[in-house]
C-alpha cells in the first residue's frame, strides 16, 4: 500500500471512530448494565446501596467523568472515608475516575492534569474533582459544587457525622446540583433518611453482589458463597441489606425508640457531660457535649447532643451555654488528656461554674456496660431525635474501635447521674468496682 493509500485510509479509519468522547458514554451505554446509568428527572441525591463487588466505584465514576466532561467549567468533589481511600480507588483505581477519562482519550498531559498529592484533577476543558475526606471534614467548609461523588457514605458519616451536611451545604453551584452516594449500607441516620426520601428527591438503586457475577472470579463468588451465603454479614456485604443493628454493639435500636419521649418531666438533677477532643482545631476531633437529667419519676433523659469540632476556647463557651439553657447543676468533664487545664479553660469564661473532674482509669467497654444496662431496662429516655449520638451508640463495638466522643460523653452524664451525683460513687463507677 503506498503512502497516499495509507493516509487515505488512516483519515477513513478516524471518520469511523468518531469522537473518543461520544465513543466512550456510546461504550458505557453498551457495556454497563442499566442499574449503572445515570437516572433521569429531577433528583437532588442517587443512593446507591450495593454489594461488595456490585460495580459502585465503576459507576461513580462513570458519572462523575460524564458530568465533567459535558459541562465544561465544572467544579466537583470526590469524599471518601480516608483521603488514600478517596486517591487510591476513587481515582486512581482499577475502576476509578482515571480509567474512565482514559477511555474519553484523555490522560496525564493530554488532557486532564492529575495532582495526587494535593487531591485535584483538572481537565482542559476547565473542570476539575477535589478529593476530600472523613479524616478531614472541615475542608468541606467553604468549596462549592456543581456535582459530588461520596464513596462508602455509611462509612463517612459514622466516621464523621457532619461531613454530609457540610457537603450539602457546598452543593450550590449551575442551575441543579447533584450529589451521587455509592455505599455498602450500615444503619445510620443519614442512611436511613435517605431511603425514606425515595421517589421523592431520591434515587435509591439496589444491587447485591451476584448482580455482576460476569465480571467477578468464580473462586472469589464461590468463596463468599461458601463463606458468607445466610450469615448476617453476608446480607449486609453481599445483599447490601440495611440491618437496623450491629453485633456485638452494646445498644439497640429498639431501645431508644420504643422510650423516646418529645417532653420530659421536672428534673432533679441536670448535668452536662463534656468528652474533650486530645487536639484543637476544625479537623480535630469532636468534642463529645452531652445534656442530662433525672427526673421527678426516676427515670433518666437525655436532652441534647451539642458535641462540636472545634477550638478549645469554642468549645468550652458551648459547654457554659448548654450549663445556661438547661439550667445544669454541674459539669462532668473527663480530664485524662488535658488535666486541670481543662477545668481553668471553662473557668476563665464562668469563675463560679461547678464542674466535676473525671479521670478515667479502666476501658471504655467498663464504663458504658452499666450505662448500656440503663437502657436495655427501659430506664433512659431520648427527648426528641439526637441522631449522632444514637448512630454512635448503636454502631460500637467494644475493642474493635475506639469509643466515640458523643457516646463517652453520654456515658459520663448517666453515670453520674445513676450514682446520685455522690464523687465516691461516680468513682467507683469509673474504676468499674459497682
């Protein structure tokens, strides 16, 4: 063939191929199966509740890169439990964001410019994906979006209650934003919303694990098979079930929920619970803020969840003003990390304030048992929703985790309170020994 031949059918050859981008979306149409493709109409959240292996990093990703790529000048956001989590299969994965562009006939250099340290991918074209995390929610604070892809959602809000909402808060740019939320299912709040707002502002898709057994290795299937098949595990991880609670978690669902109350009767003793955060700043920890009393019948209410991620100075102006509006008769603040310094900081803005000093010596599963026993007798009683919280209580597992700080501070305030506000009997409690 001579080189003007060559050429000729070189030309024909791209004619034939089209456009790289309208080739790929054509290629996703074929391939991916329609539990994958993006919905219609006007939905503000897709839930996508799957099994492991389902194909869900596929189809975020398949998203996120159509978004980008067909409306130029896109600002997005990628959220992850774990920024490496985010980087490692969001992007940079088998399935991820990369791996898809690639197929649009766009790589490093050439079209797109991939920063991994820093979390952000540019295309040409003027759009670009942020990586962010449950390790850092605060970094949520401020950036807008068109569009946001959260990965493990479940596992992103048990990690970091507020990352959702401060997401949400950023979802403000082009005339409808979008967030697509890829999750094997746990049983928290935002989770359970989310379902119940399907048909109308949501999208919820379904999918086990078998549903894309062609693409999976027959020993792995087997092996789950084998493994998994009729355990409570595998309908959660396999059949992407959404089981109201964990095992080995120290409460239950039911127990909240069957003694919830809107009001609460005169209380005899009221006391705020404080759990410090060991560092400062808005991508510390949480500083665990807990209200409680005990009422005219005996019985104990929790009243509000102010925890807070937070500066020290913040935080101890919150603990004061929850001693204000709940009229508190003391605070019990835990001490083991910052000593007496603690209680001068919330002094310094209230000289007078009665406040009781924790040190903690034995394990958190020694403190909570009793608390966790309050509950199971029908003797605790939540005034109104306080979701954080119970989505920690019920998803802790002694000495697979540590202990969050909302649950610490909640156990502080009953404990207190189940041993009469007495310092000898509230120690004890702490060392274990009633």
């Amino acid at each position: 063939m001579d080189a003007l031949t060559l050429a000729a059918q070189m030309l024909e050859d791209q004619a034939h191929r089209g456009d790289p981008v309208e080739n790929a979306r054509a290629f996703w149409r074929e391939h991916g199966r329609p539990e994958q493709h993006t919905p219609s109409g006007a939905w503000n959240v897709w839930l996508i509740l799957a099994g492991r292996g389902f194909g869900k990093t596929r189809t975020g990703a398949e998203d996120l890169a159509d978004h980008m790529t067909a409306e130029p000048g896109s600002r997005c956001a990628i959220v992850a439990p774990t920024f490496a989590d985010a980087r490692d299969t969001c992007v940079e994965g088998e399935s991820g964001l990369l791996a898809v562009l690639e197929r649009y006939g766009l790589e490093q250099d050439k079209g797109l410019r991939w920063n991994r340290s820093e979390g952000l991918l540019k295309l040409d074209n003027g759009s670009q994906a942020k990586l962010f995390s449950a390790e850092k929610p605060a970094r949520l604070r401020g950036p807008q979006h068109h569009r946001a892809w959260v990965d493990e959602l479940a596992q992103v809000v048990k990690d970091a209650p507020d990352a959702w909402d401060m997401l949400l808060f950023g979802l403000r740019l082009g005339q409808h934003p979008r967030v697509v939320a890829t999750t094997t299912p746990l049983p928290v709040s935002v989770i359970k919303e989310l379902v119940q707002r399907q048909d109308r502002d949501v999208v919820l898709t379904r999918g086990s694990t078998y549903d894309n057994a062609v693409n999976l290795a027959g020993p792995a299937l087997e092996q789950f098979r084998e493994r998994y098949e009729g355990t409570r595990l595998g309908r959660q991880e396999l059949y992407a079930e959404l089981l109201d609670d964990v095992p080995g978690a120290l409460w239950m669902r039911s127990w909240l929920d069957d003694h919830r109350v809107q009001r609460c009767p005169e209380l005899t003793r009221t006391v705020v619970a404080v759990d410090p955060a060991v560092t400062s700043g808005e991508d510390a920890d949480e500083t665990g803020i807990v209200v409680a009393g005990q009422g005219v019948d005996g019985r104990y209410y929790v009243l509000a969840d102010r925890s807070v991620r937070t500066t020290p100075l913040d935080w101890a102006g919150r603990v004061v003003a929850a001693f204000d509006d709940f009229e508190a008769n003391e605070v019990v603040i835990e001490t083991n990390q910052g000593g007496d310094a603690l209680a001068t900081l919330l002094r310094q803005i209230r000289p007078n304030l009665p406040i009781r000093q924790v040190h903690a010596k034995k394990g958190k599963r020694v403190r909570a048992e009793p608390v966790s026993a309050l509950y199971e007798q029908g003797k605790v009683s939540h005034v109104g929703s306080l979701p954080q919280v119970e989505d920690q209580l019920c998803t802790w597992v002694p000495e697979q985790v540590e202990s969050p700080d909302r649950m610490d501070a909640l156990v502080y305030s009953l404990l207190y309170l189940s041993t009469g506000g007495s310092a000898q009997a509230f120690l004890e409690a702490l060392a274990g020994r009633r």
